[in-house]
C-alpha cells in the first residue's frame, strides 16, 4: 500500500500563518511607523459640545505657537467636497431624502461630541496638541437628540432643523395587507422588541494617516490602514476633487480592520491638502480617546418584530419594524447596512409573508458604518431571539419550533422573500450535530447541579445564515520574477486575517513551490490595477478563486516555455521546487533562468472570477451560561460552533476568525455599551468605562464543520470572516434568557446582560 505524503499546500491544508513570525516579533509595518524625512505631525481639535454653535478665537495665538506651521478652519477648507456616502438601499418614496453636507471642519453648528472643529500642524506632535489648547471654542449650546426612538419624539430637537425631522430615510419590503390578514387569522401571536446596543470598534491599531505631496508630479501620496486601497483613493479624490490617478494610496500593516476602517475620515484629506500647502510631509496618528469620539460607530437599532403562527408552530408570517440611529451625519455606508440586515431578517425558515420597514434616523451621535457583519448580525440577533420567544409562546422546544420551519434541501434553491437565493444547506443537520456534541440532553443534571451551589444555568442556541461575497469579481496577477519566486499582485488588503498565507497556498500548489517563494503584493494603488478591498467575507470565496486561475494559467507558460527549452512536450513537465523538468528525468531548468529568457513580459498570469449571487455561510452556535443572583455576574461555561461553510480553504486559519468573531459576540451581548448621556456626552469614551472581553470571560471554543459545498462559488467556498459574530449574540442571550427564566420567570432581558442589569432584572422579578 502506497504512503501519502501528508497535505502540505492547496484546498484544505492547514497551513501555518506567513504573517505571525514578523508580527510576534514586533517587524511589522503600520501607518504608524511611517515617518518621512521632515516630517510634520498633526491634531484635531474635536467638540466638546453634542450639539451647539460655536464661534472660535485665539486662532492667532495659536498660529504663533511654537513650531507651528498650520493652523485650519472651516473657512480653509471650504474648496474641499463633502465627506462620502455612497451606498443606501431602495429608499421608500415619499420618506424625506438628500444627504446633508458633512463637512471636513465644522464652520458654526457642530452636531456630536468629537465633531472636527480646526486642525493644526506642527513640528511635533506636542506642538500641535498644545497649539490646539490655545483655541477658544465659545459653546451657544444647543438641544440634544440622543437615542433613535427619543429622536422621532414630536417635540425631539432636530439635528437638522431645515430638514424638519429627524428621520433620515425609511425602506419597506413586503405586503403589508397580505401580513395582516395572516396575523388576523393566526393561532398564536409572538412579538418581541429587542434593542442591538451601539459599539465601539476597538480594532488593536488606531488610526493614523500619512501625507506627501510631490509637485514634479501634482501627486499625493496618502499612506492609511485601510480595508481596500482602490476605494479609498476614489473616495478621498472625490472630497479633495482631483482625478484618483492623483491620488496613490498605500496600506501596509493593518492591525484590525472589522468594516470601520473601510471608511473614509476627515484628517485623511486634511493631512493630503496640508502636505500640499506646507511642501512637507504631514503625519497624524489618532489615539484611543480620539478612537471613540471620530471613528464610525458600530449597530446600533431597535427592532420590534412578530410571528403569526398556526396551532402548529409553523410561521405564516413575519412583521418587522426597525429603528436604526445613523448618528450625526450619513457615513460612508451607513445608509446601507440597515438594508442588508432586513433581506436577511427571514434567517433559515420557510416564511412566505412579510412585511419589513425600517426607519432611519438622525441624533447628535458619532455616525454608525459597517462593523463586523455590517447587518446581517443585527437580522440574526432580531430572528433567533424571537424564534426562542416563540417557542415558550407555542409550548415548543427552541430545537422543535426550528425544525418545523426550517427550509428543507429539497427547497433548494430557495428564494427569499426579501430576494435571497440560498443554494445550499441542511440546517437541522448542523442543529443536530451541535445539540448531540453539546450534550443537550444531559443539560438538567448540570442545571440541577448549578442550582444546588445556588445558581441558575441556561442553554441557548441560534441557527443563522448570513449574505457574503457579493457579487463582482477580484483580479489576480500572478508574476514570475526574476529571482525564481512569484509575486501576486491582488486587490484585496489583509487587516490580520492572513491573506498572504492563503492565497500563498493556492499559488504554490500548481507552481511547484514552497509557500515561503510567494510574495503577495497589495495595498498600493499603484502596483494592484484594480480591487474591492476586503469587506463582507469576500477576499477568499472571490480572491481564491481568482488566484487560482492566475496560478494555474502561470503554470501552463511556464510548462510551454520550459518545453522549448528542453526540448520536450509541454504536456511532460513538471513543477517542482522552484524548477521545470522533463517527468522521470534529471533534466530541469530553474524558474530563475526561465524568467531571465522569457523576460518580463511573458510570464505574466491574470485570473478572475466574477460572482453572480453571494454565497450563504450557515451553521449553530450553541453556549451554556451560568449565572449567580446574588451579583449578575454571568460566566460563559461552554461554546460550541458548528458550521457550514461550504469548503475549507485553511483550517487554522478559518478557526481563528470564527474564534475572533465569537469574542466578539460574546463581548456585545455581556460586556460592551456605549453610553450617550441625556446632552449626548458619551460617558464611555475610555476602557474605563468601556468593556472589553477578556480572556477569562470567554471559554475554549468547540468548533466543527458540516459543510454543503456552495453552488454559487467555483470551489464550493461559502465565505467565514463574519460568521463567529453573526451567530454568538443571539446564542449567547438565549442562554441568558433561559437561565433568568428557569430561575425566575424573566423571559427578555436587552444586550448587554451586564452584572448590574441581570441583578437589577432579577430583583425586579423578586418583588
């Protein structure tokens, strides 16, 4: 019996990652330590006032400061264009439209605490601070709008009062008449209101930016930690309005990216049209206060949705009204992210009857943006809690309510009634599979156990399925260079996901080379041609298989072109280390020599792969909680995840970012709240006051695959960069509601379920 040598690159090895020697090492490259010859260093100074009008003075006190070269205001800036929003949804006819102008320094109104009022650019970055100091700020305070439903209030102030409301947009879906009639004549009725608290993204890197100016060329050079170089060169081109070819964009290092920093900020253009003006690079780093009053802010909705169900528990139809706070002004997808969450807001069930609206709405807040999931967590989180709230309402199991209302196999492909096409999947095998592992049955005799010591201990589980990888198409350039390795050059901007290992793999395999000769190239504006950055799970199901294309049409040139060589059929060569030789025989001519005859034109490969429908990664997620009265204090026992994605690609590499999501989760449904006072001051604008999960609130992670290859992918690849975040906070408090029920007949509690609200949740029940 012949012996297999073990998987060592391609489809499904489990690669180590390329990336983490030089970042355990501390080698990396982030914005941060970019610091050009002469370089000068920027500060913003930020409102202190949610919403006001201000007037400022000691401008020239501060433009006499000490190494100060800059000093903007609004008045500087006026030839600059509004700050970008360019993604919105089917917005509702008749519901109040336009984008108000969302300046780069703030002229008279400032409208949220953090709010760019000037910017100052100094020799140092203490300079600049302490030039800052010296500007007045005269605050005319004006009424705040704080909280989504607070703002629609008859008497709530306007965050724009010419608009006269503070309603952004709406959307509506469905057939309202057709919903109604099936509530009518329904059985049985579940409706629940759930609030999805606001976040902070809290990415390990800050934001920094750094500016040149070249006028040989009349060119700009901005080096950014980015999601996608190509769309942050066209969107900061459009607000400086110079064409994009003037504008080259590099992205080294990013130390986390989560959708927030696919988005474009004021002191990225600030910083490029300082660098023109001063004839000097200008550098700004943002630090982690800065974090939470500038960057976009993540979620951030309340949804009050139902079921019609018949005697059986099987839905006949589903309302859904959503309340969704885009903060202070429309930030670059913001607009969008609503949307998404509501064509996902069937989940995995067969439900033939909708009818979704969503209303939009302004306050004096930091703008929310896409953060990890960008909606479709949201959709899951409102689904799953109110298909366990339906369950108590219909006398049946979580387990059993799910499986009468599943879409079976056989319905595939299924269209959704909010346009979905899923392709494949068999959700009550992965339920299944996750309440076996878990031990679902032997969960009373532990519950008995916990109650003994004086605890109540829950279970709870969510079945999801989520949108990625959305339609359109990655180019792949794969280049043999002159010393022997290839270089690939790809659109797609790696935040710490290890996109350098991956595609690594998918070249070496057909090329014949050890990962380690693969040198992937992104993050330059003026190496990659073209690319949709990362963002929605989309760099493997659309890179990879782009890459494999490049890879395997590279092979096939250099197979003809070492043929000529050796004087033999194309057909008899194989790749191996670094070399092209006639199969069986010595005879082989490295890929070094090869590139220096063919030149460098020749051996030049491109795949793309243009997707059509996104793919629908899916699965369960089951935690175990127990809880202690006398604190609230909620300790996360076990998790479990089983999913679909449809193929692994690395299975190192796919458990770490399901692990990252689910912390994630776990951190939003126990731990994380951002808090806007009645003024709209945001009381938690430091990790003093801001939670974060910490490694002993999360316990070792059980994951598995069952995977159903995707129908709509060329290798069967469903996209997981989103997943561990999506399914976690409705698994999460669906234990924790599980457990106040059991113990004391609570059956809804808000995210998140910190110590002092179960404590407080949990004395109301008493008395």
């Amino acid at each position: 019996m012949t012996e297999l040598a073990p998987l060592k690159f391609g489809l499904g090895a489990p690669v180590r990652r390329l990336e983490d020697p030089a970042l355990l090492r501390g080698s990396g490259r982030f914005t941060a330590d970019v610091t050009p010859a002469g370089a000068l260093h920027a500060y913003v100074l930020r409102s202190a006032a949610a919403h006001a009008r201000i007037s400022l003075s000691g401008l020239e006190d501060a433009r006499r400061a000490a190494g100060v070269h800059l000093v903007w205001t609004a008045a500087d800036v006026a030839d600059l264009g509004s700050m970008p929003c360019e993604a919105t949804g089917p917005i509702k006819a008749g519901s109040p439209g336009g984008k108000p102008f969302f300046p780069v320094l703030c002229s008279d109104v400032v409208r949220h605490v953090g709010d760019a009022i000037a910017f100052v650019v100094a020799e140092d970055a203490l300079a600049a601070r302490t030039a800052a100091e010296a500007i007045l700020v005269d605050y005319d305070p004006l009424p705040a709008a704080v909280g989504s439903l607070a703002a629609l209030a008859p008497d709530a102030p306007l965050v724009w009062p010419e608009r006269g409301t503070n309603v952004a947009f709406e959307y509506e879906h469905g057939d309202a008449g057709a919903t109604e009639a099936a509530f009518a004549q329904a059985k049985l009725v579940a409706e629940l209101t759930v609030e999805n608290n606001r976040l902070v993204c809290n990415y390990m890197e800050p934001r920094a930016a750094v500016a040149e100016f070249d006028p040989s060329t009349d060119r700009y050079t901005l080096t950014l930690p980015t999601q996608g170089v190509h769309g942050m060169q066209a969107s900061l081109a459009g607000v400086l309005k110079v064409p994009p070819a003037k504008l080259r964009v590099v992205t080294p290092d990013v130390g986390g990216g989560f959708g927030v920093k696919a988005v474009p900020y004021r002191e990225y253009v600030l910083a490029a049209k300082a660098a023109k003006a001063l004839g000097r690079p200008v550098k700004w780093v943002s630090d982690r206060n800065e974090h939470f009053l500038a960057d976009a802010q993540g979620r951030d909705n309340v949804a009050t949705a139902a079921f019609a169900l018949d005697g059986d528990g099987r839905i006949l139809a589903m309302r859904v009204n959503l309340v969704a706070d885009m903060g202070a002004y429309l930030s670059h997808y913001g607009p969008i992210i609503p949307w998404l969450g509501l064509t996902m807001a069937t989940g995995l069930y067969d439900i033939r009857t909708i009818h979704l609206a969503c209303t939009c709405v302004f306050t004096n807040t930091v703008p929310t943006d896409a953060y990890r999931g960008a909606g479709r967590p949201e959709a899951a989180y409102l689904v799953e809690r109110l298909m366990d709230h339906a369950a108590r309402v219909a006398g049946l199991s979580p387990a059993e309510i799910r499986r009468r209302n599943f879409i079976r196999p056989e319905q595939m492909p299924y269209r959704t009634q909010t346009g979905r096409l899923y392709d494949t999947g068999e959700f009550d095998g992965h339920m299944e599979r996750a309440l076996e592992r878990a031990d679902f049955a032997g969960f009373e005799a532990r519950a008995a156990e916990s109650k003994a010591r004086g605890r109540v201990r829950g279970i709870g589980f969510a079945t999801y399925i989520e949108a990625c990888a959305f339609p359109g198409s990655e180019v792949a350039k794969a280049v043999l260079e002159p010393d022997g390795r290839v270089a690939l050059h790809i659109g797609t901007q790696s935040n710490g996901q290890g996109h350098q290992t991956a595609y690594a793999q998918f070249l070496a395999e057909p090329l014949g080379l050890d990962y380690d000769h693969v040198r992937v190239v992104q993050g330059d504006t003026d190496l990659t041609d073209t690319g949709g950055g990362t963002g929605g799970s989309r760099s493997i199901p659309l890179g990879v298989p782009s890459v494999e294309i490049a890879a395997r049409t590279l092979a096939e040139k250099i197979k003809a072109l070492a043929s000529d060589e050796l004087e033999a059929s194309a057909a008899d060569i194989e790749l191996v280390g670094g070399s092209a030789r006639i199969a069986g025989t010595d005879r082989s001519i490295g890929f070094a020599e090869l590139a220096a005859r063919a030149g460098p034109a020749t051996l030049v490969a491109t795949g793309e792969y243009k997707s059509e429908e996104p793919t629908y990664p899916n699965g369960t997620h089951l935690c175990e909680v127990e809880i202690d009265p006398e604190t609230g204090a909620t300790h996360v026992l076990a998790y479990l995840v089983v999913d679909d994605f449809g193929v692994v690609v690395n299975p190192l590499l796919l458990a770490g970012q399901v692990h990252g999501g689910v912390v994630q989760g776990i951190g939003q449904a126990l731990l994380e709240r951002t808090v806007y006072d009645a003024d709209g001051q945001l009381v938690t604008a430091s990790f003093n006051d801001y939670a974060m999960p910490r490694a002993w609130d999360v316990p070792s992670i059980g994951f598995e695959t069952r995977n159903i290859p995707s129908k709509w992918n060329p290798l069967g690849i469903k996209g997981a960069g989103e997943a561990g975040s999506i399914g976690s906070c409705p698994a999460v408090m669906n234990a924790v509601v599980d457990a106040l029920d059991r113990g004391f007949g609570i059956r809804h509690i808000d995210m998140p379920a910190t110590p002092v609200r179960v404590w407080e949740a949990i004395r109301g029940a008493a008395r």
